[in-house]
C-alpha cells in the first residue's frame, strides 16, 4: 500500500500538468503551424524577414516600456498618500486599484475617445473658451494614446503594491536615520527607496506584460501601419489566415513575456521577503497620519486634480453620454433614459446577460478551483524561483493565442474553450490572494488536525478550506468580473449565435452606436465593480 503522504504527492504530481495542460495544449496548437512544410526554423526565419514583424515587435516593447513608466510615475504618488497619509476621499482612491481588473479595457478605449478624441470634452471646452477653430488634443489616435490609455489605465496596479511595501517599510530605521541627522530625502534614499525597490520593479514588469498583450486599445487607437505582435497575431490568423506567421507571432512572444514574467516573479519574491524581514523589525505599527503642512496639501490637490482630468474624466464621460438620447432627424441629442430604456428593452440584451452570468460563474470557478489547488501545493513545495513562476505561466501567454489555439483543439469555437481561456487569464491573480490567505494562516491549526489524525487530504478540505474562504469568495468575485468584461476571446473566436454583454458593447461601438454603447458600459462596468468597492471597503483600505 502506498503510504498516505506519497499519495498526496502523486496528486500533486498529477494536479501540475493537468492545469498547465490548460495553458499548453493551446499553446502548442498555435505553435504548431510554425513546424509544418518548410520546417520551424525555414518558417521562424520568413516570420523574422517580414518587416512587419520585427516592427510590431519593437513598436510593443516600446510602448510596454513607456507605458509602464508612466504608469509608474502617476501610482508613486498614490502609492505614498495611501501609505502615509490619512485624508477625505482615501477610500475612493484605495477603490481604484480595482479599475484595471474589474472595469473593461473596451470601456476605457471608449471613455478617451470621448474625452480626448477630436470632438472630445475637452477639445470642446477649449473651443467654448477660446473660440478657436481647432482643439488642442490631437494625440489620441498615435502611440502616445496608446501609451497615454495604457499608463492611466494601469497605474493603479503600481498604486496598490507599491503601497503595500510602503506601509511595511520598518518606521525605526526611518525614525533612526532622523534622530541621526539625515534629512528627509535622504532617509527616503538610503532607507525607504531600496525596501521599495523589489515592489516598483515587480509592478513595473506585471504592467509591462499586461501593456505587452494589450489588444482592444492598441486595436483602436494603434496609429496607421503600427501595431503590436498581439493584434499582428489576430491578424495573420483570422483575418489573412497565415498560420504559420501567427505561429511565429505566438512563439515569440511568448519568449519574450515569459523572460518578463521570470523579473516579475524574481522580484516579487524579493519584495515579500523585504516584507517579512520588514515586519519583523518594526516594533511600532505604522499609521496614516494628516498632512504636516500646506506644501503637502497642495501637492495632494494637485494630484487630484491631474487624475480628476486624465483619469476620472474619461471615466465620467462614458456615464454622461449614456444619457444622451440622439434625435434621429436633427442629429441633435437631449438628456434622458432613452438608451437604458432601449437597452432593456431588447432580447438580445436578456440573451447577453444570461450569456455573461453563466459563463462569468464557470470560468469564476475553474479559476478558484485552480488557485486553491495549486495554493495547498506551492505551501509544501513553493520555496523555488521556478515554483514561484510555472504557476504564474498564464500571465505570459496571449490570450489571442490561447482562443485560437483553443479553437484549433476543438475544431471549433465554443462556448467552453472561452471559459477556460477566461479562467487561466484569470487564475495567477486568484492564485496570489488565496496563496497570500494560506501562507498567513495559523499552521497550529493544521497540525493539531493532522495530531488527531486527520490526512493531509482531510486538513485541506476540513481546515485550510474554511480559513481561505474570504480569499476564495474574493477570487470568484475577481475571476467573474474579468470575465464579465472580456471581450478578446470572442473576437478572436467568435462563437455563432453566442454573444456577452463585453462583446455586444464591442458592436455597438464598431457600428457607431457610442450612446447605445455607453449606457451598456455603465451596466458592465457595474456588474463587473460592486463586489470590488465592497470588498475594498469591507477590507479597511480607507
């Protein structure tokens, strides 16, 4: 008989290739055009000698790069005011670390182009004011709209973590290094800015990554014969059907973003360990304090002006459009419900609906399972670098190149193949909370189940289950509302007569239909955010 803890291994060692087989066989079904008639490397070479590709690379490296540093040039300071400083609207600020998950990149291409576009907002309060012919803001439709949509979009992610290594900076080396002399700017040098360092550049790599597979906003604001290796994929392979140059695509990029997500992984696990270390030393719990002065409260303005304008602005003008109801004859537009009576009205918003529910709950529960299992595991056998990393794999994998090969498996697109591609987009983020949740559990009660002879297997189910709860009901709520606003795969694997609320507001927007199409990203972004502000709340963010 085989002894019970060698058991456990085995289904660990069955567990592993069973949920990266998720990740794998796609892959390798995109992959494999690359191999076929001439050979890999004839096919590989052709791919490298096309101009196109190798611009495509360079223009999404760069715009990733760019877009991370501005990115992390707007969330250093919110990264600070949510660490050390407590102040009226906190609790709004903490909330919008959850935009870049919750709120669908659709709606965000949506809101620039209404409030930077030509005819945007504020072109048109330029022209109010000045009378001049033509607006001032013209750089949407370029790379720096990509750069400028992808930076605002994400610089919450940076906000979020590294605020998180701010508050665990230890406050009695800081007090030391002042009571020694040191100035501000130099405490913050010499002892504030190296504990930071591993959290920057790990959010610096995750959002280089998420910039890098960017697909709906570089597919809409991309300037004319640029693109990135992620739309030049969907590309060659649906719309040109060379699917040996989308396989090519597909490897390559993959290289790429895996050597990225190895940084990412590299230096998260730097920056949890500087955390440990960090909360080891302090002997007095940090607190938010006011602001010391007026210089510190007109900073703080200050930035709340630049993100009320670069960043809530967008945001806000997809709600005002919602309301306005445009007249078919005069083409001139009146505040009014009619777009929400419109849209709830129609089957084929109920039929959307439905769709989105039942495919947001089963990719919400692929993703959770996969997270809690592979959590329990990376417990026992998480110490390595490459433990740290294979489980994180799904973050440096296309999600174009995942429907597609999805897609290939199956002969077809499916409703099914979306919801696995949904869940392993989804399931590195479920995967970090729950795995955060366990790891700071109280392991006694563990091991007085296991003493009173519980198996491993029981202690998971019995012990460890319960206490990850929060974390797991959280993670559903996270997995849910990022397949709520997915819109990638079925555009690139269309499904017949299988349509979701992200992909109806998708041809709503391509057919001109911008009133239509905001009252329907209210709805979406509301289905999609609830749960976070509560969450966020409940969590003592303010």
């Amino acid at each position: 008989m085989i002894p019970l803890g060698k058991r456990i291994q085995a289904r660990w060692a069955v567990l592993f290739p069973a949920l990266a087989a998720l990740v794998v066989l796609p892959l390798l079904a995109a992959f494999a055009p690359l191999f076929s008639k001439a050979g890999a490397l004839a096919n590989l070479g052709k791919a490298l000698a096309e101009p196109r590709f190798m611009r495509s690379f360079g223009y999404g490296l760069s715009q990733a790069f760019a877009s991370a540093i501005l990115a992390l040039a707007v969330g250093l300071p919110g990264a600070w005011l949510l660490a050390r400083r407590r102040f009226p609207g906190k609790t709004l600020l903490s909330a919008l670390s959850a935009v870049p998950f919750c709120i669908p990149p659709l709606i965000i291409a949506i809101g620039f182009a209404l409030w930077y576009g030509n005819a945007g907002y504020l072109n048109r309060a330029f022209l109010a004011i000045s009378g001049s012919e033509q607006g001032p803001v013209r750089f949407l439709y370029s790379k720096a709209g990509v750069i400028a949509a992808h930076g605002f979009y994400n610089f919450p992610v940076v906000m979020r973590m590294v605020a998180d290594a701010l508050s665990s900076v230890p406050k009695d080396q800081e007090d030391a290094a002042r009571t020694l002399g040191a100035s501000r700017i130099r405490v913050f040098s010499t002892v504030t800015l190296p504990s930071i360092m591993p959290a920057i550049g790990a959010a610096l790599s995750l959002v280089f990554i998420m910039c890098f597979f960017s697909f709906v906003i570089v597919l809409l604001f991309g300037p004319p014969g640029m693109s990135t290796p992620e739309v030049e994929l969907y590309r060659a392979a649906r719309v040109d059907l060379d699917k040996s140059l989308a396989g090519a695509y597909a490897l390559v990029e993959t290289a790429v973003a895996v050597l990225m997500l190895s940084a990412y992984a590299w230096l998260e696990n730097r920056s949890g360990k500087q955390r440990l270390v960090s909360q080891s030393a302090v002997s007095a719990k940090r607190s938010a304090r006011a602001f010391r002065n007026r210089a510190e409260i007109a900073l703080a303005l200050f930035y709340a002006l630049v993100l009320a304008i670069t960043f809530l602005g967008p945001l806000a003008s997809v709600v005002i459009e919602s309301f306005m109801v445009s007249s078919r004859g005069s083409g001139a537009a009146s505040v009014g419900l009619g777009n929400y009576t419109k849209l709830f009205t129609s089957q084929a918003f109920w039929t959307s609906l439905w769709n989105s529910l039942w495919l947001g709950l089963a990719s919400a529960t692929i993703a959770t399972a996969m997270g809690f299992s592979l959590s329990l595991a990376l417990k026992r056998h998480g110490n390595s670098v490459w433990a740290r990393v294979l489980p994180m794999l799904p973050l440096a994998v296309s999600g174009v190149a995942l429907a597609w090969g999805w897609s290939t498996i199956l002969g077809g697109a499916s409703p099914f193949a979306i919801a696995i591609v949904q869940a392993v987009s989804a399931y590195p983020f479920v995967l970090r909370s729950v795995q955060a949740s366990i790891g700071s559990s109280d392991e006694r009660f563990a091991q007085a189940a296991q003493s009173l002879g519980s198996s491993r297997w029981q202690t998971a189910l019995r012990v460890r289950l319960p206490l990850a709860m929060p974390a797991l009901v959280s993670g559903f709520a996270f997995s849910f509302a990022i397949s709520a606003g997915d819109a990638n795969a079925l555009i690139v694997s269309p499904v017949p007569g299988f349509e979701t609320l992200a992909l109806r507001l998708y041809r709503l927007a391509g057919s001109y239909r911008f009133n239509e199409a905001c009252a329907m990203a209210v709805v979406l972004a509301l289905l999609s955010s609830l749960v976070f502000l509560r969450k966020d709340i409940r969590d003592g963010r303010a």
